[in-house]
C-alpha cells in the first residue's frame, strides 16, 4: 500500500466474508498480540517473582505500590486504547489515509507527555494515602519508595502501548512481539543487578525492582521507535515528522473517546486494586497472598485480552469499511476465540494451585507456609471467574471497535462498583474473610460478561445503522 496522493479514491479494505477466514484473520493477528501481552505483563512478573525471593513483607509493598501506580496508570490507557479503533477505522475507509492514522498516534502520545507532570505528583503521595487507607505504616513506606523509582517509566510504557496499536491495526505483530520480549529480558536482567546487588552494584530490593521496570520500559519505547523508522509499512505514515506540531481538534477527539475508556478501565482495574485494601485489612499475609493468586490471573487474562485487541482491530476495520456482516462476523468469533484461550488454563489453575504457587514462594521455607495456604484457597476460585473475565473483556473490546464506549463505561461502574465490590466488602468483613473478597471479585465479572454481552448485541445486531 502507498500513501495517500491527491485525488486519489479511497480504497476500502477487503474483509473476508465466512467464518473460517475470519477465525484465520483474527487469530494470526490476535496470537502474537496475546503473546506480547503476555511478555509485556512478564515485566511485572518478574518483579514479583524476585521480590518474593526478599520477603512477604516487601511482596506486600510491591502489591499495596502497584495498586497506586496502575490506577494513574489507567487513567491514561484511555488516551492509548483510543489509538486502535481511530487507526483501524481511518484504515477500514481507506487503506491509504497516512495523515488521518498519523495524527491519531502522534496526538495519543502528546495526552500521554502531557498528564505526566500531574501523574507524578499524584504518584508523590503514595505513602500519606496507603496510611489513610489503614495499611501496615513499614509496607506503606516501602511501597512509596517503589512507586517513586516506577514513575519514570508511566509515560513510556503508555507511549510504546500506542505505538503497538498503531502496528497491530497495519497487521504487524511478530516483529513487535520480538521486542517486548527483549525489553522483558532487560528488565530480568536489571532486576537481577539492581535487587539482589551484582556485578558490583548496591542491593537495592524493592527501590531497584522499580528503577529496572522504569529503565526497561524506557528502552523499549526507543525502541519502537527505531522499528517504525526503518519498516516498510510503517515509516510511510511519517509519524514522528513534525512531531511537536499541534493539532488540537484530534487531540481533543482522542480526549473524548479516551477518557470513558480511561474511566472504564479504572472501574474494572480499582476493583481489583480494592481488594489489595480489603486484603490489607485482614492482614499482611492475605496481601501477599492476594499478590500471587491475582498475578497468577493476570498471566492468563493477557490471553483472553490480546485476542480481544485484536477483534477490536478486526471490528473497527469492518465498520471503517461499512461491511455490517463483517462487524457481526468480527464480533462473534472474538467472543468465541477470546473466552476458549483461556478454558484449559482455569482448569490447570483450579486443579493445581500447588504447583503454581511454588513457583513464587518456597513451599519447604516455614516462613511462607501462611501465604501458600491462602494461595490454595484463592486459586480454585480465580480459576473460575477466568471465563467471565475472558467473555466481558472481549465483549468491552469489540464495543471499542465500534466507538461504542460510554454505555460500556456506565455498565462497567455498575458491575465492579455496584454489585462487585459490595459484595466483596461484605463477605470480606464477614466469617468468610479473604476468601469471600474473591465471591466479590467473581460477582462483579460475571455481571460485566452479562451487560456488556447485551450491550455489544444490541450495538452490533440490533441497533439501526
């Protein structure tokens, strides 16, 4: 494809009109993305999988900081979830449209730049805020020093997410796979120097867990960059030249669609966030435990989440193109696709709570035994809600496909913080303590799948064009 010259007539794209070459489609975009999730997420993994090795008590600071650190890190998700249905519709009309693509990216990334000096003062008052919330006062002062060495690297990592969705929507996958996969293994790396003290360098912990996740995401952006500027496709759409040339009306079309989706990914993510709080609450264990039990979640929801991207992809180029069947067809095999991925994970999970928590925790070190115990009671229940956190994801992506994202946003506030976290709060603070707080969690998922799978019904069958 060449860009876009005057007078040229829009080239719409051609979408494949059965199911098979959809499913086709969809996944040989959606695996790689899936798996790039998976190694992006590793950054976090790893962080946890090594300071677990320090103590419980810093794996607590590590949960309690990151709490903090992702909910402003939610707030500008909008701004680059935003990237992906602007692209891939502007693509789906016209597979030419360089300047329509560009000023999408480029005006992401300047919302990004340009709430990082509030973010970082937000993230400045990570410890008064965890005591005022009653956490343990060591924990919380261990968690401020791990969000402050953290915050360096909130703009860049958000900024390489835009730029990946910029990619996925022109169908490049693998090569961005790649990448993250070395940024992961930077941050392996720089953990191991920083946390543990080698090579000469000071023992840091949990301060240089955070100064390696803020380097290494730091690197990957540059990185990304590097790539757009030397592959074929993607350089043609010049989105680094004139970089700091305003353009305000897209930037305040990026705000709008952006910030519902900011504010649905908060409702969702806080809710589990909460439960870091209610976990708190109960006791330092429950904390750590929560930690493994919801990173163990996480891993497998980068699944369900990255063939769900790629639906959105899927959907937005089919509404771009104006192809009504193909938005029906897009939709239904993400739903099917995303909520499959992650079925025989649940399983292993359910079944095998032991063998996964020993790899977080030693299993014959005394000092863990609290901690795993909870971990063999969280996991079968994790394991459960997998799937209705698969089919509502999928369906939230799709709607996003579709620029649908202020309903999904109302009905998302009503699952987690209506009927979710009520019922966590409660049946935390009752006889079924930690345990119950995860009853909450599975309620407010399995009332997201059943509102936003109506929403994207009546949105994509139903709703006249």
């Amino acid at each position: 494809m060449t860009t876009l010259k005057t007078g040229q007539s829009p080239q719409k794209t051609i979408l494949p009109d059965n199911w098979q070459d959809e499913a086709r489609s969809l996944l040989s975009l959606g695996i790689p993305m899936a798996l790039t999730q998976l190694a992006a997420f590793a950054v976090y993994t790893v962080d946890v999988l090594m300071i677990g090795r320090i103590s419980p008590e810093d794996l607590a600071a590590a949960s309690l900081g990151t709490v903090i650190y992702f909910a402003l890190w939610m707030v500008g998700a909008g701004p680059v979830m935003a990237v992906s249905p602007l692209v891939s519709q502007a693509l789906g009309a016209d597979q030419n449209d360089t300047r329509d693509v560009r000023r999408s990216v480029r005006m992401a990334i300047w919302v990004i730049f340009l709430m990082f000096p509030f973010v970082l003062g937000a993230l400045a008052l990570t410890e008064p805020l965890a005591l005022a919330l009653g956490q343990d006062p060591g924990v919380s002062a261990k968690a401020a020093d791990y969000v402050l060495a953290l915050t360096v690297g909130w703009p860049f990592a958000l900024a390489t997410m835009a730029l990946r969705n910029f990619l996925a929507a022109l169908g490049k996958t693998k090569v961005p796979l790649a990448l993250v996969v070395i940024t992961t293994l930077i941050n392996a790396g720089l953990n191991y120097i920083l946390i543990f003290g080698h090579f000469g360098f000071p023992r840091m912990e949990l301060v240089g867990a955070g100064i390696a996740s803020s380097l290494s995401y730091t690197t990957g952006f540059f990185i990304f960059v590097g790539y757009i500027l030397i592959d074929k496709r993607a350089k043609t759409f010049d989105l680094f030249q004139h970089f700091w040339r305003s353009d305000w009306p897209r930037l305040r079309e990026v705000v709008a669609l952006g910030w519902p989706i900011s504010m649905t990914t908060i409702f969702e993510g806080m809710l589990f966030n909460s439960a870091v709080i209610l976990m708190g609450l109960i006791g330092v264990m429950e904390v750590a435990a929560y930690q493994i039990s919801i990173n163990v979640v996480a891993l497998a929801f980068m699944l369900p989440w990255g063939i769900s991207m790629a639906g959105a992809v899927r959907v937005g180029l089919a509404e771009g193109a104006a192809n009504r069947a193909a938005v029906k067809r897009s939709a239904t095999v993400t739903l099917v696709a995303a909520t499959l991925s992650v079925v025989a994970l649940a399983v292993v999970i359910g079944l095998f709570p032991m063998g996964v928590a020993a790899f977080y925790l030693d299993p014959d070190d005394p000092a863990n035994a609290v901690v795993i115990q909870l971990v063999l009671l969280f996991l079968p229940i994790a394991g459960a809600f997998m799937v209705f956190d698969a089919a509502q994801v999928a369906a939230n992506q799709v709607l996003r496909g579709l620029k649908d994202v202020r309903w999904p946003m109302y009905l998302s506030g009503v699952s987690y913080w209506l009927i979710g976290f009520p019922v966590a709060a409660i049946l935390g603070s009752s006889s079924y303590g930690a345990v119950g707080i995860w009853y909450g969690l599975t309620a407010g998922l399995f009332a997201a799948m059943v509102l936003l799978g109506g929403r994207l019904w009546w949105v994509a069958w139903h709703k006249p064009t």
